[in-house]
C-alpha cells in the first residue's frame, strides 16, 4: 500500500520541499527530503513508524542480542558517562530510550538511575541487570534532575511533544540533555559521499537535524537553551575509507590515521562539520 507523503516541511511549514535523492539504506519506497526554507532533511512518510514498532524490536534484526548491543555501543555510553559524570553524580537520572542500558550500567555507580524502553524483549535483561526500566513515560511518577536522551529524537513521529513532555519530568534546575547525529557531518556536506549519504540515511530516522533546526525545533518548545556542543564520533581513518572506498568501518582498519584524529575532529567542531550534536535543555522559570 502506498504511504501518505508529506507535501511540506515538518519543522516550517514550507511547501518548497525537494528530494534529496540520497537513498535509504533499507528502504526502496521512501525519500530522503530537504525543506528549502529552513533547511530540515526528513522522510518523504512516517506511516511505517507504526504505534507498537519499537515496542516489537522491529528497529533490531530477529537474532538480536542486548549483550551484542551493550559491546556495540561501548564507546559512546563510555563517551557520554565520562563528559557527563560531574553533571550526574548523586542525582537522579532517567535515560529516555535507554536501548540495552549501557549508560545506565556505568551511571548507576554514581547516580540514582532509571531508563524508559519500549522494547519488551528487554524486559528480562534489566531484570538480571538490575536496572529500573520503565516501559512508558506515562507509567511514571517521579522527577528527575538530569533526563537523557541518545539518538532517539531523530525517530519520533512527533519530537515537538516528547520534548515538552520530557520537560514536564525535570525538577527544578532539572536538565534534559539530547544527542542526535548531525546532517551537516563533513562526508555530507563537505566531501558529498554519497556512499556515505545511501547508508546514513535509513528509514528508522525519520528526522535529520542540523545545528539550525535542531534549534529551531526547540523554540518551539518553549525551553532555554543552556548550550549546544559539537561532537565528533568518527575520526579520519572512517572519513578516508568512505571517501575511496565507499564503505564504513575504515576507523577499524586504516587504524594509523588515529593519531591525527585529536586535531582533525577538533577541526571538524570548529567548522560546525561534526557528526554529533548534543543539546542541554531547562525549563523557563516563570
Ligand atoms: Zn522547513
């Protein structure tokens, strides 16, 4: 059946939409979009998001492991607990879309720690882990001085509202700290990979946020912004092998470029080129 597409900007309203013509790595029906206007890259639909997606693990493979997650997503929670430590120690804590928990693992050593997660199948995981998992925001009923959220925002149907419900959780002075990737990251809109272009983009990020329109969907959630900092995950190694080779992974095998890496990902920060966008969010005292 065909899906309904968008016939103007999510984020603007503008109608001066045009296709990127990037391809989606898992997708042959939907199309990468760009609004004119302000700049937002989102899919051509949202109808496949269906209601109980996630909640199926639809997102994941069906031989799917949390342990194989966990090992996968070591160095970021390992990235996000060291800049975020000072920030969480003996606070409360709740990872919206908290995956598997691995940053979860690492803050409740220092933080009193809970996590929201659709996915049933991993129920019994943070049981045995010992992690307070939630299922809903909605079966909630506390507040929490930091809330986190790591490249979740870009799969929401609606961001807009989870943003201000999310904020609606904070204590006073609370924080909501956000991460999403980045759609200006230097092999899009410096080197023009379009290898890199046709993989990055897949049908689960329904959303692709800039600096700009990251913060433009924030203003219209009537939250202040306390900073908005870079981050670069990959280094030059990954960069070079997709450039001549049109693959990932080339940060696991062109490993002599690592150490240039300090410089050049500094670089890409500076020229606000990186992969990673982080956002720390408050509510507006009255
Ligand atoms: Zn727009």
């Amino acid at each position: 059946m065909k899906q309904k597409e968008h016939n103007k900007c999510c984020l603007c309203g503008s109608t001066d939409v045009a296709d990127t013509g990037y391809k989606l790595r898992d997708s042959k029906e939907l199309k990468v979009l760009r609004c004119n206007n302000c700049s937002l890259v989102f899919l051509s639909s949202f109808e496949h998001i269906y209601k109980d997606f996630y909640k199926n693990g639809k997102m994941h493979s069906p031989n799917f492991q949390p342990e194989r997650w966990l090992v996968a997503s070591n160095t970021d929670d390992t990235r996000r607990f060291e800049s975020l430590k000072s920030r969480i120690k003996g606070k409360s804590v709740l990872d919206f879309g908290c995956g598997a928990g691995g940053f979860l693992i690492k803050a409740k050593e220092i933080a009193d720690v809970y996590g929201v997660e659709q996915q049933e199948a991993l129920s019994e995981f943070f049981i045995k882990n010992k992690l307070n998992v939630y299922p809903t925001l909605e079966s909630i009923d506390k507040k929490f001085d930091v809330i986190t959220m790591f490249h979740v925002l870009e799969h929401l149907r609606d961001p807009e509202t989870m943003i201000e419900q999310l904020l609606n959780f904070l204590n006073d002075n609370g924080e909501l700290i956000i991460e999403v990737p980045n759609e200006d990251d230097a092999l899009l809109s410096l080197y023009k990979c379009r290898a890199f272009a046709n993989f990055t983009h897949w049908r689960c990020h329904l959303f692709c946020f800039n600096k700009k329109t990251l913060k433009n969907l924030v203003n219209k959630c009537n939250a202040k912004i306390n900073y908005i900092k870079p981050i670069q995950r990959f280094g030059l190694a990954n960069h070079l092998y997709w450039i001549f080779k049109g693959e990932k992974g080339g940060h696991l095998k062109w490993t002599f470029f690592n150490k240039l890496d300090c410089v050049y990902k500094n670089l890409l920060k500076i020229l606000g080129k990186s992969d990673t966008l982080m956002i720390s969010l408050s509510n507006i005292k009255d």
